[in-house]
C-alpha cells in the first residue's frame, strides 16, 4: 500500500464543503492517513493554495505531529501548541492555525493539504511559517501523500 492522505468531508479533486471555508465555520477539515514509510517519527502537514493572485498562499502549517497519531479530527483549535506537544504555524491570514479557504473571484482554486512523513520530528518552536518547516524538514522527509480539494466562492 502507498502512504495516503484522506478526509472523511471531501474527496481528492472534489469540491471543499462551505463548513471548513471562510463562507462557513472556518474549522480544519478532519484529515486520516496510512501506510507511512517505514522509519517515520513524525508528520508535518502544510495547506497551501497555489492560485492565489499573487504567490502561493498558505492556509495551515502544522508540525511535531506524532507518529502515533493517524489523523487529525475535525475544527482543532487556533492556538500555537495542541495536546500532545503538537505545534502549529502561521499562515498567510498571520495566524496560527488552520485558515479555510477564501478565494477572491469566481474561478475555483486548488488547496493541496501535504503530509509530510518525516525521521526525526522537526527541531521548530511554534508559531513558526511555512518556510521554517521547510528549512527544518529538508534531509528528513520519508515520503509525501496529499488529498487536494477545490473551493470556488459563489
């Protein structure tokens, strides 16, 4: 089997309910994976939108998440640190935690979540950016599965 990433609320290339959007609750979706490479210690996840008007913009950075878990649960708080020591970024809206979808205009965008299986969790304080992770993960990801979903505004 692959490593994969999966939601229970939307399926790979399909439409983003309204409840995890700035058009609805703005609560993260709930997000299970499987099948980590061997030798994983830990899982960092990013959300990010790459049709944004001007650069890619990001919507979760997540972090230290440990390799007991697989999966993260519905609406997870907006704070820096979460229960088991696990730690979240800031995004594009300069704040830590999840930031749901908002696309200007009427044209659908992409949200690429990407879980990232890592050897070592990353040596990171919290509420750090999406760079920093990526810094901090370079030599150390195992492997990469990613569920991308759409969102348009109406």
């Amino acid at each position: 089997m692959a490593f994969r990433l999966e939601s229970t609320a939307f399926k790979t290339g399909g439409m983003i309910p309204a409840r995890y959007t700035c058009d609805g609750d703005n609560v993260s979706p709930p997000l299970t994976w499987s099948e980590p490479p061997p030798g994983t210690k830990s899982f960092a996840l990013i959300c990010d939108d790459p049709d944004a008007p001007m650069m890619t913009f990001v919507h979760w950075v997540i972090y230290a998440i440990p390799v007991e878990m697989t999966g993260l649960k519905e609406a997870l708080p907006t704070r820096d640190t979460l229960d088991g020591g696990v730690m979240q970024g800031v995004g594009g809206f300069r704040r830590s935690g999840y930031s749901g979808p908002c696309p200007p205009g009427k044209s659908p965008h992409r949200y690429f979540f990407k879980l990232y299986a890592l050897d070592s969790p990353p040596e990171l304080l919290p509420g750090r950016s999406k760079k920093d992770l990526e810094n901090a993960m370079k030599g150390h990801i195992l492997g990469i599965a990613e569920l991308m979903g759409l969102y348009t505004r109406s």
